[in-house]
C-alpha cells in the first residue's frame, strides 16, 4: 500500500497538467481567454511556456532520481495558477464552477506531498 501512494499521486498530478495541454498548445479559445487575463498581450508565450513546463514537470515526476524536481516544478506551477485565480481570473472561469481552481489545489496537494516524500533524494538539502 505505502509505494502505491506515490504512484497515485505522481498519477493524478501529471494526468492533470496533461490534459490541458491539448487546449494550451493549440490555442483553444478557452485557453487563450484564460491566458489573456492573465498574460494580456504575452498571453501566447505565458499559454505555451507553461504548456512547456507542465509536460517536463510530468515526464521527471515518474524519473525516480528526479521526482522531487517534477514535485517542485508542479508546486511552482500550481502555486501560480491558484495565485493567478485569486487575483485575475477568479475561482469559477467560464461557468466551470471551479474545476480549474479545484483541479490546481488537487495538484499542488500531490506535489507537496511528493515533494516531502521525496525529501531526502533532494541534493542541495
């Protein structure tokens, strides 16, 4: 059971930053909305680097030597996301009733938690 929690939340961290990097990379509407609040006239490099990073944070949560960076990465990018929810978005965008700000709390709670899991395998700690 112990080494099947942090499968779980490597798991629910990274299905949820992939799955919106459909919409990210393609430039859905919804996503350019969302990065036009934030972003303004950037809203295309802020879409596609956080994209970026959303897939590299995923990849090194399941590279065991590297899952404490993928943890950090994904603290970071929720971090920013909840922040940017609070101050410029709001907690429901586009009538989602909160999905986007709920899924962004789910994610930094897996990577917190993998972090402190992954604590010892930091090198400069």
């Amino acid at each position: 059971m112990k080494k099947y929690v942090p499968l779980f939340l490597k798991l629910i961290a990274a299905i949820i930053m992939l799955q919106t990097l459909f919409f990210k990379f393609t430039g859905a509407q919804e996503s350019v909305d969302l990065f036009t609040k934030i972003a303004g006239n950037n809203e295309a490099f802020m879409r596609i680097g956080t994209g970026i990073i959303e897939l590299v944070a995923s990849v090194l949560l399941f590279i065991p030597s590297k899952t404490w960076l993928g943890a950090f990465l994904t603290i970071g990018l929720m971090a920013g996301a909840i922040f940017s929810h609070l101050t410029k978005i709001g907690i429901e965008h586009n009538n989602d009733g909160g999905t986007l700000f709920i899924m962004a709390i789910i994610t930094l709670l897996s990577g917190g938690t993998l972090l402190y899991l992954n604590r010892k395998e930091i090198p400069f700690l």
